[in-house]
C-alpha cells in the first residue's frame, strides 16, 4: 500500500517529466519553425534568369522578386533573333511545400508551377521544373534554369 507521502513524490516526478516533455517539444517546434523560416529567407529578394530555347531563335530572361509575405513580382522579357519582342509584368504567390518550391501567376493557368531546387552558394538556385504523370505518379523533369540573385 502507498502513503501519501509517496503517492505525493510519484505524482511530483510524472508532474515534473511531463513538464520536461512539453518544454523539450516546444522547444523543438521553435527549432523546426526557425529553420524553416531562414530557408525561405534564402528566397527573398531579387533574382535574374535567363532561358535559351532549343532552337535557338528564342531566349527568355526575367527579374523576379519574392517578398517574405509569399508574393512575387515578375519581369519577363521575350527575345527573338536577339530583339526584344515582348515583356510582360506578373504577379502572384510563391511557397516550399516539402521539398518543392512553388510559384502560382495570378490569373494564370489553374495549378501552380513546381519546382525542385539546389542552392549553388549564396547568390544562385538552380530550378528544375516537376510535373507528375497522374496516370503513372512518375515524377517528370522538364526544364531547368538558374536564377542570380540580383545585386545592389
């Protein structure tokens, strides 16, 4: 049989565990939440780009620059045969999901565009566009291209 004193001490230990329990998690979310945040961090800002299409006649080059509130502004120049033949200004929302990066253009297309992507030092990211074949769930690469961060 257990006296009160001892029944007071075990519930004083499991009392004492579970705060350790809960302080040690809250901890670790900080930690996570932290990490996550300085890896979008690394996004933020103004970053150039350019695309030489296969055939060679076409190359696309742009600006884009990312807040940290998920909101992207982008410049995108067409050239053909080396003329600027049109620019068109976009805007809209960028997010990480996992280990994807995702940019959606307001008013454009129904999904947003996703990403795989390497940081190349602190100045460049080199992005491979993904899609999924729905009927297989094999993951597609398309193009890739790296942006540079822009300069002040």
């Amino acid at each position: 049989m257990i006296n009160k004193a001892q029944l007071e001490r075990i519930l004083t230990m499991r009392l004492r565990t579970l705060f350790t329990l809960i302080l040690f998690s809250c901890l670790c979310v900080n930690s996570n939440a932290e990490d996550g945040n300085a890896h979008l961090e690394k996004f933020v800002g103004s970053w150039s780009g350019e695309y030489a299409h296969k055939n060679k006649s076409r190359r696309d080059s742009w600006v884009q620059t990312r807040t940290s509130d998920g909101a992207f502004e982008l410049v995108y120049e067409v050239y053909q045969y080396g003329v600027l033949s049109s620019t068109e200004i976009n805007t809209g929302t960028w997010w990480l999901e996992g280990p994807y990066f995702y940019e959606k253009q307001n008013g454009k297309h129904d999904k947003a565009d996703k990403y795989s992507f390497e940081f190349i030092g602190n100045d460049k990211i080199q992005f491979t566009e993904i899609t999924t074949d729905e009927k297989t769930s094999e993951l597609i690469e398309g193009y890739s291209f790296i942006d540079t961060r822009v300069k002040k």
